[in-house]
C-alpha cells in the first residue's frame, strides 16, 4: 500500500503553525523592545 504525498499539505500546515506562534512572538518582542527603549531616554 502506497501512501498519496501530502507534502503540499503538510507545507501549509507548518507555515500556519509557525505563523500562529511567530507572529505573536515578534509582536511582544518589538514591545518589550520598545518599552526597554524608554528606559535609556
């Protein structure tokens, strides 16, 4: 038995995954970033 290649599938499910997380990753880093900045004004 042969399996159908998901490759486009599982392609698109990581970019989401990683999307779901990275994004709001990067957002509270550029706060917390800007935040710090106030600290050194």
């Amino acid at each position: 038995m042969t399996t159908p290649n998901k490759t486009g599938s599982n392609t698109l499910q990581l970019i989401l995954a990683w999307g779901f997380v990275g994004i709001p990753l990067v957002w509270g880093v550029l706060q917390t970033l800007q935040n710090a900045m106030k600290l050194f004004q």
